[in-house]
C-alpha cells in the first residue's frame, strides 16, 4: 500500500511542479521578463561579447546543425585532452594517472552527447578537477544542447515562410543561465542539507569495528549530483551511482532525486503548449507520457514485487528480489527509480538493474529503445515525441485520404524521410551492434551470464548507448578497448542521428505557410490524439525489437517460470 501511495504521491508531485516550470521556460524563450533577468541578462551580454556572437542574427537549420556540431566535437577533444593530462592537473589529492585512451574516448563522447554512459569508476579513476572542469560542465552543455534543438522543432510549427529556426549560441546561453543554474543551485543545497556530501578533502581512512581499514571517498558530490539530475545525464561520481550513501543517503533524497530527474522533461509539454498558443496540445502530449510511463512502471513493480518463484519455494519470505537493491529504498522506491531513469535519457540508477526480474528488465529495456519519449532527456525528449506525432497525422492523413497537418503545418514527404531517420538510425545502432558483439569474441568474452540473460545485457549496453540513457545491466564488462569504442560510435550516432533529422524538420515546417483549419483537418488537441499517438509509439517500438526481445528478456522469464533459472 505505501509504495502505490509513493507512486502516486509522486505523479501528482511532478505535475504540480511542472507546471510552473513550464510556464518559466516559455517565458525564458519568448523573451517575457522574469526574475532572474536582472542578474542574468548582463552575464549573457558577457558571452556574447568575449565569443563574438550576435544574438540577433538568427541561423538557417543547416548553419543551426553545424554550430552545434562544431561546438560538440570542440567538447569531446577538450574532455578527452583533459583527461589524459589528468595526472598533471590540479585538484588530484589522490594522485590518479592519466584515464586509459579508449576509456577517455567513451567518457568524452558520454558525457557531451548527454549519455553518461560509466565504464569507469568515478572514486578511483576521476581527479576532482575532471569531474568538475570536465563532466560537470558538459552535464550543463549537453543538456541545453537538447533544449536548443527542442527550440528549434517547435519553432518550425510556430514561424510561417522562413528559413531561420533560432541562433543555437542564443538558446544555449539562456538555457544554462536562465534554467539549469537556479535550478542546480538550489538543489545542490536541498542535496546538501539532507547529507550529500560536498568537499574537497582527501578520501579518509578509518577503522572499522573489525579493526580493519576502510577508504570512504570524498568529493564536491552535491554540486555535480543536482546537474546530473536535472540535466538528465546520470552520471554520478561515484561508480554505484545513486544507490552510494553519499548520493543519494535516504528515501527523502531518493523521492527528491527522482523529481529532478523527470521536473524539466515533464514540463517542455506545458512549454511547448504555451509556446504554439494552445495549452491543451502541450496537455495532450503531456497525458501520453503520463499515461505510457504509469502502464511501464506498474509493469516493473508488479514484476519485482512477485519476485523469482524459484527463491519463493525456498522458503524465503518476500521480498524476494532485492538482490542488487538497497534496503533503504525497498522495491518500491527501486522500481519507481528505474522505470523514472529509462523512461527519461537519465542513466542515473539507485539499484542494479543486472538483478531486475526478467520483465522489469525488459520494461527499463523497452522504454529506451521507444527512443526515451516517455518524457525523455531535455529537448530532446520532447522532439521524439513530436516526430511521433508525425507520423501519427501522417497514418491518420492516409486513413482519411487528407494530406496530413499537424499544428497548422502540412506534413508532407520530407517531413515523413527525416522523421523515419530518426527512428530508425538509433535502431540500427541497437541491433547491428547487438548482432555483433554476440558475434565475435571480443562481444562475448564480457558477457558474465551466459544465455538469455547475456543476450539482454549486450542489448541493454546499445540500448542504452544508442538513446543516450547511460544506465548499465551492470553484469556487462563494458571497460574494454571493444566496447569502449563501439559504444562510443553508438552514442554518436544516437545523439546526431535524431538530432540532424529534427532540425531537418524545423528547417521545413518554418518555410512553409500556415493553412487555416477545415472540416477536414484531424484535431489533435484530443484524447482520441492521445490514444492514437500512443499506439503508435507501442506498436513502432513493438515491430522494431520485438524478435529481439523475445530471444532476451521474455525467454528468460519464460524459464524462470519453468524454474530453469534461479
């Protein structure tokens, strides 16, 4: 009973929160004054001056695709230069070397494209000043790379007969200003105070009650945590990420955590709402991840709340899956925080999923591979959705025999080209990578569960990469020159294979007229939108990963049942 109440303590939470702060971003982007104006607007001026930025001169998407391209290729030789000078930078009090090269070349590629994908752990291998000068910045700039292409979607549905879809340096500035500053700020201090560390000291060494020697790492823990929540990167600084104690320390910081994973995502809908001037569109797209993400969380506790049949018959009483899964939390507060961090392109994780039962693990799988809609990361979950919707009006304009509309915009053959890229560019990462490493040696040699299970690991892996999620089934040995490398591509082509088509989008839809609306136009600020949109997503998602699927995670579960497995 307590854990339902947790669930919908939390729904009703987020919704509450989400609304203002949706409102706040509509305003930030729509130029509207708001508080921090006074403080921020001169900081701004600053940037602009020192980088040589006009702010009023607005890019065509292609200039738009290739600022932000140029810029996130700077952020990955900067991030992996830095690392391999590690050993000679400041705020090391550990002495730790230079990070491996190919492991740099993961990590640098991670934490710009907003995956935070960890093959390393954070306490023995990361100075102090790479976590800060290296990842902590690029929690920032990744995710308000996500909310820059978000802008420049929706201006595309809200601007008539132009070419200019925003100035990516412009929205940039103002999102990690205006939005993600304030935001950390004040979480990093709520963190604080209810026992996240934050410091500069050495790592301590005491004596436990055995009478032997304990190292406890320490760090400016906080400062980071409450960006990689809120910029929905995920990467903690330390390897067990936000199921350490010094993460995440108790279910007040766990329910805390889970908000700010979700609070900005949550509110782009009511944004983009505000943004085209009908609130109930935003509601509608809002209504479909609320509802995708109570059906998919549902799913993964009942799964976890059942537990293993096998461990049942040995007279154990339930639970009977917390194995991998911190007591503090239990299995609703663990369950909840997976379906929050895969539902959204977090990666933050307070229990391992490498434990999840069978179809609690393939709930956390699917919501990936759906291309993280429900919610999603900043922006960027926001655009999925939108392609989504394209495609909705685009099957409903063939049904009724109309040339398709969405938000006044016709949709017409480039739209539908760029839209499928992006879908389907990140599922091929998934599956030809999937098919590879279970191809060759140097993919099965990591695998520590041979099987269905071993199959669902290496998904995972992509799965993850692939839609710039970050978490990991964790029984995958990921920290190896093969998958090092492989992943990274994989999160280069997830990042940029639906970033370009949906600025290809915005490009088109922005040249285009406005058309009234006619006795033929398909409403879509309507449930039967919402449904139709939905269905949609499920059944793409279902054709795509399925065959897949079924050979992982669903035959593991039938096993488990026949009690082949334990």
């Amino acid at each position: 009973m307590f854990d339902l109440l947790q669930v919908l303590i939390y729904v009703v939470v987020l919704i509450v929160l989400a609304v203002p702060v949706g409102r706040y971003i509509a305003k930030v982007f729509s130029r509207e004054k708001t508080f921090f104006d006074p403080l921020f607007t001169p900081i701004e001026k600053v940037f602009y001056k020192i980088a040589r930025i006009n702010p009023n001169k607005e890019m065509t998407w292609k200039e738009y695709a290739f600022s932000l391209t140029i810029f996130n290729v700077c952020g990955i030789v900067l991030l992996y230069i830095l690392q391999r000078l590690q050993g000679i930078l400041p705020l090391n009090p550990q002495h730790l070397k230079a990070v491996r090269p190919d492991l740099a070349f993961n990590t640098a590629i991670s934490f710009v494209t907003n995956t935070n994908w960890q093959s390393y752990i954070g306490e023995k291998q990361l100075s102090y000043f790479t976590q800060m000068v290296g990842l902590t910045v690029q929690n920032f700039l990744s995710a308000g790379t996500g909310m820059a292409v978000a802008l420049a979607l929706v201006r595309g549905f809200i601007r008539r007969e132009t070419q200019y879809v925003g100035n990516f340096w412009v929205d940039l500035i103002r999102t990690v200003l205006w939005v993600l500053l304030p935001l950390s700020f004040v979480l990093a201090i709520v963190l604080a105070s209810q026992g996240v560390i934050q410091n500069f000291s050495p790592y301590l060494r005491i004596t436990t009650l055995e009478g032997k020697t304990q190292i406890l790492p320490m760090g400016p823990v906080a400062s980071q945590e409450a960006i990689k929540l809120l910029g929905t990167n995920g990467g903690g600084f330390f390897g067990a990420n936000s199921a350490h104690p010094f993460e995440n320390p108790s279910p007040i910081t766990n329910f805390i955590e889970m908000l700010a994973i979700q609070i900005i995502p949550a509110a782009m809908p009511i944004a983009f709402g505000r943004f085209v001037k009908d609130k109930k569109e935003g509601i509608v797209l809002l209504s479909v991840m609320l509802g995708l993400f109570i059906l998919n969380t549902s799913i993964i506790y009942l799964s976890e709340y059942y537990g293993n049949p096998i461990i049942s018959q040995l007279g154990i009483s339930k639970p009977t899956a917390m194995e991998g899964k911190e007591v503090r939390f239990g299995i609703g507060g663990s369950a909840l925080f997976t379906s929050v961090t895969t539902a959204v392109a977090s990666g933050a994780v307070n229990n391992m999923h490498d434990s999840l039962t069978p179809l609690a693990g393939m709930i956390a799988l699917l919501q990936m591979m759906l291309g993280e809609v429900i919610f999603g990361g900043i922006g960027v979950g926001l655009c999925g959705m939108l392609i989504f919707a394209i495609f909705t009006v685009f099957i409903i304009g063939l049904m009724i025999g109309r040339t398709p509309e969405y938000l006044g915009k016709k949709i017409e053959a480039k739209e539908i080209k760029m839209a499928t890229l992006a879908v389907i560019i990140p599922s091929i990462a998934i599956l030809l990578g999937s098919a590879l490493s279970v191809s060759i040696k140097e993919g099965l040699t990591s695998i520590s569960n041979p099987g269905p299970h071993g199959l669902t690991e290496i998904l995972y892996a992509f799965s993850s990469a692939s839609g710039n999620n970050g978490s990991a089934f964790a029984g995958l040995k990921a920290n190896t020159v093969y998958y090092n490398i492989l992943l990274g591509i994989a999160m280069l082509i997830g990042r940029f294979g639906t970033i370009i088509p949906s600025l290809a989008i915005a490009g088109s839809l922005a040249s285009k007229k406005k058309i009234p609306v006619s006795a033929g136009t398909f409403q879509s600020a309507t449930p039967i939108f919402g449904v139709l949109l939905g269905l949609v997503i499920l059944i793409v998602g279902g054709l795509t990963f399925f065959p897949a699927l079924a050979l992982g995670p669903v035959l593991e579960h039938l096993l488990m049942l026949l009690h082949k497995l334990s």
